[in-house]
C-alpha cells in the first residue's frame, strides 16, 4: 500500500511544498514547488495567497488522484530576529487551518529532526539534506528553490516517522 505526505516548509515570501510517496521501501517525489507572496503586499494579503494557493494545489492533488494521507510541516527555529519568526509562525498557522480543513494528520519535525531522517545526523548543512534528497528521491538535479528541496526533506521525513508516531497515538 502507497502512503502520500505533503511536506512543507514554511515561509511568508517563499513556502515550499513537496508531495513524496512511499510505496514500500521505494519513494518518489510527485510533486514540488514553492508558492511566493510579494513584500508590497499587504500582510494578510500574503497569508491569504499562502492559503489559497496550497489549497489549490492539494485540489489538484485530489483530482488527479495522489491526494495526501497526511501532512509534514517543519517546527520553526529562530535565533534572535522575533519579527520575522512572528510572520512565520502566522504563515505556519495557515497551513495548519488548510491541514484542519481538509482532515489531514500533522506531523511536526525539528529542523534537527528532518536533518536526521533525511542525512543520518542532525547538524547536517542544507547541502548535503538537498543532495540526499535529490539520491533518496531518485531525482536528476537537485531540487529548485532550496524551500522546495527542504519541503522534499520534510515530506520524506514525515514518512519515516508517520508509523511511529500513529502506534504512539494509539
């Protein structure tokens, strides 16, 4: 049986997204890009853009039939800028509605987390997570924009640990 994660990283400028699925010990990415607001635009603008546009991409999904059985979205770290962590984190909260809304589980991985599953060490530099994504996910090129390629990493992730955290649940 084929299990589908949307991953996502999130973003208020640029949000990746990447759609993986895992049939058996194989994967295969189906889908990836980033979905992009301008900073002109009026703040609330942008979160509406970030929601309408994912929604739009999980209708296609459903339409050509690799709906998600669930979605992966990375928890967020920040040093010392609270401003822009304070927009993410809105930006964040508007894929999780998205995720309510269409009744998908969230997993929730550290950035050290995704570094793990995907590299074999959680200090793992964004290179090499994208070169691994690119070998795990059979890919000719590394994946483009880097948000993308983390969305991939984050998707790829949730599936590594979607039965644990299922059994953990129970």
């Amino acid at each position: 049986m084929a299990l589908l994660c949307l991953g996502v990283d999130p973003g208020l400028a640029r949000l990746g997204y990447g759609l993986v699925r895992q049939s058996g010990s194989s994967f295969q990415a189906l889908a990836f890009g980033c979905v992009e607001t301008e900073p002109g635009m009026v703040f609330t603008r942008r979160l509406l853009r970030l929601y309408e546009t994912l929604g739009e991409r999980l209708e296609a999904f459903r339409l050509a039939g690799c709906s998600p059985d669930f979605m992966c979205v990375e928890r967020l770290f920040f040093g010392r800028n609270i401003t822009t962590a304070e927009f993410v984190w809105q930006a964040r909260g508007v894929v999780l509605l998205l995720a309510a809304q269409w009744g998908l589980d969230v997993l929730e991985p550290k950035p050290s987390q995704v570094k793990m599953a995907v590299c074999g060490t959680g200090s793992a530099d964004k290179t090499q997570v994208q070169r691994m994504v690119q070998r795990l996910l059979s890919l000719d090129n590394i994946p483009r924009p880097d948000d993308a390629a983390d969305a991939l990493a984050v998707a790829f992730t949730g599936l590594a640990y979607y039965g644990y955290e299922r059994k953990t649940r129970e």
